[in-house]
C-alpha cells in the first residue's frame, strides 16, 4: 500500500501504509521556527492547514532563501523509473537516503518499489516508523544494540523483511553473538558483499574470501544467505567495460553459490547492484542471468532519481547513454535574494552552505526573477563562484541584469546533500503553487 497522487493539483494525499505513524500524520505537525523559510505568518498552522492554502512561493510570505521541488518532474521521474524497472525485468529498492522523506518513500512504493534501501540502522528505523515492509540495508550491521532492535522488530511483524550486507567473517561472528544475545527468533537474511575491486569502498575482495564468508554464515544459526550483492559505482576507473566485467563477476559468484547450495533452500535469489550513474550496465548484465534453482530478484538500488539534479547526475545518468529509453527531469530549484551588489562584476546572495549542496559542484544560476516587478529572465551571465555559509559569491558579466532584491532561481547538484540541509520543503506546482511540503528525517 501508499499513497495515491492527484494529477490535477499535483498533491501527495496519503492512503493506509499499515505503520504506526501513518504519512498522513505528518501533516498534522505544526509549523513553526524549525522550518526555514516558511511564512512567518503560518506559525501555528499544521503543516496540512498551509498546504491547503495553496500558497504561491513567490507571493504567498515564503522568505529567502527557500529550496523548491517540482511537483511535475518529480512525477515524471517515478513514473520513468518504475517503466525502466519493468521493462528490464528489474525489482527496484531505491536507496532511501536521498531524500529520507517517508512521504516520497510512499510515493516511490506506490510506483513498483519492492521495498527501500538504507545505509545506517537509523534509516532503518524511520523506514519502520513509516511502515516500509521490505528494507535492504547496503552495509555490514554489526552494531549490538541496532541488532537487538532488527530482532525485535523482526519478532513482531511477520510480514517485515530485511536483508543486510555481509563483508567479512568477524561481522558474521559479531552478528550472530549479539542476535542470539537478543534472543532473536528469526534469521536475519543477508546477502554476500562482493567488492568493487582493490582500493574500492566495502566488500570481500576475492571469490575465496567470498566463499569463507558463506560458510560462516552457514554456521551461524541466526543468519541465512539468501544472495550476493555489491555496489558498481566504486569500481576503480569506471568505464562501461570495467564495470560490466564486475556485475558479471557478481552475477558468477551467484551462479557458483547456488550450484554448490549455499543459498537458503525455499528462498528467492537476491543479486542486487545499480546505483545511479551505471544501472544500465547492470540491466545488461542482469538480463543474462542463467536459471537458477530458485527465482532470482533482480534488484536494482538506485535513489538519486526521484529528484534528479542539474550537474553531477545529469551528466552521469544512464540515460545520457541510452536517450531512448526516456530522460529524468531536475527537480530541484534553490531560490536566493540579492542582498548586495556591491560591483558590476559582483553580487551576493543570501543563500550559501547551509541551503545549497556543493560537495560535488557549486549553484548553477539559471533564472532571475524580478524584485520589482517579478518578471522571469534567464540568468545570462551570471555564476556562482563560491560559497560561504550564508553567502553566494556570484559573478556577473558587463551588462548583466541583476540587482538588489531580485530572486535568483539556482540548480543544484548532488541530491544526498541538498535534502539533508531541509527539513520541510515546498512541492511546487509548475505555476508557482506550492501544493504539499515534503518533510525529511535526517
């Protein structure tokens, strides 16, 4: 279950999600100091009560500066994914730290995700906060206190599936003791980590090693391997090559596990990779699965997608290489005001660190609106130059129109570090409607 979507507003509207702290919830939270820049004059309203107010984000008392989601291209991208996802015959976990938003968690179920992806038990816990039934987590859990959690959480919904990382032989050690500590009734399943290679982030280096880590999850009665996966992105030099030899690598490795039974007898095969940079070449690869003894989940993990961005995953997207298969759309737009000009070659706006990503790439300014009269122009010749923690360095060209009290329009870069500097957003309408808020957990 999720949340049905109503394409006229283009509005997120909750239906049952079987969790504790139902979606709908969230619009009872009052609005107040913690939300940056919302209308002063809202305090005191439930976020439900604003966004029934259909405020428009240019007139309706929003301050500067405020980050924007675009209803429309966030709607094209779940929707293209999902496509993607089913025509390749992929299942789809995507990786819920992007936006850690149970309300686009809901939305992204509700458009053919098996389940969410996590990183840290934290992300666990809000996933299962918001009722998320099926969270892969992508790391090696080895934390006695986050493990006693999973077992009680296990224990008490059945319907709850969880599959985890496995990397080494103490980890399995390390997890077995602290979940039979916990008492724990139901095996924890977990899939092999293979690494991307020497120098690469987590992950068993070699098949050998692989195969040690296998047998002692085959020892340790809390456990129970039901795959492989990894991750292609940290593949050293990256090319479409380097990274179809590693998923075939993958995809081999599972074919020996299952021929030698190492695989939970009964269970679904889970081989999972696909960030977001390189999830073409795991389709490729993933088409040509051999059968196996046991059906195969295909899944694919990647969660940049929902709101896409204008630099590090625009030019790194997939479907830069396969344009025919469709195109995600920038969600995101960063809103900051002149506050200076104190030369024809300079400006400074109020946004800076605190509001924008710039771990990948600096704003990129794309549109001024006026301060006095609120008419839209392209931000010709105009750049940010740098950052402070409340400031844009902006440089303007000879002639550039720009001054104090103007609205300049920004696209950022890097969807993992524009959500998490957020803790309300504004889901914007395509006229400046700004029809629900978008509420993170980081």
């Amino acid at each position: 279950m999720g949340v049905a979507y109503d394409a006229t507003t283009t509005s997120i509207e909750e239906t049952p999600l079987g969790a504790d702290r139902p979606v709908s919830g969230l619009a009872d939270e009052l609005v107040d100091h913690r939300f940056k820049a919302l209308p002063p004059d809202a305090e005191g309203l439930t976020v439900g009560a604003l966004a029934a107010e259909r405020r428009n984000l240019f007139t309706g008392g929003f301050t500067t500066p405020v980050l924007a989601l675009s209803a429309e291209s966030v709607e094209h991208n779940l929707a293209l994914l999902e496509t993607y996802a089913e025509r390749h015959g992929l299942a789809f976990a995507p990786h819920g730290k992007t936006s850690m938003s149970p309300q686009l968690f809901a939305r992204q179920l509700e458009y053919g995700a098996w389940g969410i992806t996590a990183a840290v038990p934290h992300q666990a816990r809000v996933y299962r906060a918001y009722g998320i039934r099926r969270i892969f987590l992508a790391n090696e859990l080895v934390d006695a206190v986050a493990l006693r959690w999973l077992a009680a959480e296990l224990d008490s919904d059945p319907e709850f599936r969880f599959v985890c990382y496995v990397d080494s032989v103490r980890g399995v050690e390390l997890m077995d003791e602290a979940l039979r500590a916990a008492g724990a009734s139901r095996p924890v399943d977990v899939v092999v980590e293979l690494g991307a290679g020497e120098g690469a982030r987590t992950g068993v280096r070699t098949e050998a090693e692989c195969a040690a880590v296998a047998d002692a999850v085959a020892a340790a009665g809390t456990l129970r391997l039901v795959g492989v996966a990894g991750y292609e992105g940290e593949v050293p030099q990256a090319s479409a090559e380097r990274v179809r030899d590693w998923v075939d690598r993958l995809v081999a490795l599972a074919v020996g596990f299952d021929r030698a039974g190492r695989f939970a007898s009964g269970e679904e095969i889970v081989i999972s990779a696909g960030g977001s940079a390189w999830f073409d070449a795991v389709a490729d690869a993933f088409a040509q699965i051999p059968e196996l003894s046991a059906p195969v989940l295909k899944l694919l993990r990647s969660g940049a997608y929902v709101s896409h961005d204008d630099g590090h995953y625009r030019h790194l997207t997939p479907f830069n290489r396969v344009p025919e298969e469709g195109e995600l759309q920038p969600a995101f737009r960063l809103w900051a005001q002149v506050v200076s000009r104190p030369s024809a070659e300079q400006a400074f706006l109020n946004a800076g660190k605190r509001d924008a990503a710039y771990d990948l790439d600096l704003p990129e300014a794309q549109v001024v609106r006026s301060g006095r009269d609120g008419a839209v122009r392209p931000a010709t010749g105009i750049s940010v130059t740098g950052l402070s923690d409340q400031h844009a360095w902006v440089r303007t060209d000879p002639g550039a129109e720009l001054e104090v009290g103007d609205w300049v329009g920004m696209g950022l870069s890097h969807p993992c570090t524009s959500f998490d500097k957020w803790q309300l957003i504004p889901l914007v309408a395509a006229d400046g409607t700004v029809t629900d808020y978008i509420r993170t957990f980081f």
